[in-house]
C-alpha cells in the first residue's frame, strides 16, 4: 500500500467530512426555516444545497480511493472493526449520499417552492444524522487515535 497516497486521501477525507457536514446541515436548515415560514427560496439556499451534494459526491470518490488503499489490511483487524469499516461505514455513508441527491433532484423537479423546500429538508436532515452517526468520532471505538481532523 502506498502510504503517502494513503495519508493524503485519509487527510482529505477527514477535513472534507467538515464540509459535508456543515453544507448538508445548513441546506436542511434552510429549508426547513423557509418552509416552516413560507418563505421563496434564495438563490444562494439552492447554492448551499448544490455545493452539500458536490462536497458529497467528492467526498465519496475519496473514500472509495481510501477503501481501494485499505481493503487488504481489514484482514489484520479485529472483526468488529472491520465490519464497521467494511459494511457499516461504508453501507451507510452511501445511503445518506443517496439521500443527498435523490433530495436535490427531486427537488428540483418539484413545482412548488414549499415541496421543493420540504424535499431538501427532509432527505438532507435525515442524511445529517446517518453522517453524524457513522462518522468514526474519536471518543467512539472505531475513531480512537483519530483525531478530529
């Protein structure tokens, strides 16, 4: 395994996670004040929105470039670990990214400015949480020795 492209991606992962997390929180936000109170969307709201489910989508290439790197040493953990990182993680974080686009697509074919609204809300809020969730956070097992960035 080449462990300078290993550290560089691992690097970009954790720091783009950041993004990922406050562009998808700030978009579901948004939506859910502005459809809360009736409000049109802004345009720089639908930016936020397109920019959480960029950093998304750049977020999973990297961490498939990071499970391509790895994917021999699952065998040198311990099961638990590499189930989380193998299954867990992986399955997980995919499903939330889904939820990302299948929100900002779907809302972007919707004719009312409260169901588009709506749409963003709901499927990026409930992404948040999985992302939240599933990230490996230093005080939790699987991120210990992580670090926060």
């Amino acid at each position: 395994m080449n462990a300078g492209l290993f550290s560089i991606a691992e690097f970009f992962h954790s720091l783009l996670r950041w993004g990922v997390l406050i562009t998808v929180a700030m978009a579901g936000l948004f939506a859910l004040r502005g459809y809360l109170r009736r409000e049109p969307i802004i345009g720089w709201h639908r930016a936020v929105a397109m920019v959480a489910m960029v950093f998304c989508h750049l977020q999973l290439v990297v961490g498939a470039l990071l499970y391509g790197l790895r994917f021999k040493t699952f065998q040198f953990m311990p099961p638990d670990q590499a189930r989380f990182w193998k299954m867990e993680h992986l399955g997980m974080m995919i499903i939330a990214i889904v939820l990302v686009t299948i929100g900002h697509s779907t809302s972007k074919r919707a004719h009312d400015e409260q169901k588009k609204q709506l749409r963003i809300a709901v499927y990026y809020l409930i992404a948040l949480l999985i992302f939240v969730v599933m990230i490996p956070w230093p005080f939790t097992a699987n991120g210990a020795g992580r670090g926060w960035l």
